[in-house]
C-alpha cells in the first residue's frame, strides 16, 4: 500500500514540474508580449509575421492582438496556478500519509 502511495506521489511530483516548466513557458511569453508592446508605442509602422510572410499593419492592430494573446496567458496562468495548488495540497496530505505509516512500521518493528 505504502508503495502506491510514493509511486502516487512521484507522479505528483512529476506533474507539478510539467507545471513549473509551462508557467515559466507563460512568463517569457508574457515578457516577450510586454516588450513588444513598449516598442509599438514608439512607432508609426510596424510588420507582423502571417504564415512566414512579413506583413505590415498599423500599430495599433497588432497592439489588439497582442493584448488579446497576453490576457489568454494570464487566464492559462490562472489556471496553472490553481492546478499547482491543488497538486501541492494532494501531494502534501499523501506525504504525510506515508510518514506516518512509516513511522507505524518502524515502532512495530
């Protein structure tokens, strides 16, 4: 039993770093947007990559967009987070779990 439950708890583990990795995947992307955005108010022009073609529009279309993308990330961010801090409550009561029951087999011992 004690071993399905640290095979259980690797798996969280493991899914809690699948997790860490996208957040940090989002924040660049966020960063990335932010850059982006600070540049297109110094500008008349701008050119936007459409299917490996450079395309010019005006800076405030592409601002639009951007902005649209960036609050899509902040909803996934969201999500992420309230996935990561159900993970991180599972993970904890089944990790108390096993010590206890370790430390039931070490005093029967």
């Amino acid at each position: 039993m004690s071993e399905e439950k640290i095979k259980t708890l690797q798996n969280y583990e493991y899914n809690l770093q699948q997790l860490l990795m996208q957040k940090q995947q989002i924040h660049s992307n966020l960063a990335e947007i932010d850059n982006a955005l600070k540049e297109l108010e110094n500008t008349n022009e701008a050119y936007q990559i459409i299917g490996g073609i450079l395309v010019k529009k005006s800076p405030g279309n592409i601002s639009s967009s951007l902005n649209e993308k960036k609050e899509l990330l902040d909803i996934r961010l969201k999500a992420i987070d309230k996935q990561e801090k159900t993970l991180n409550e599972k993970a904890s009561a089944l990790q108390k779990e096993v010590m206890e029951e370790m430390k039931e087999n070490d005093s029967k011992r």
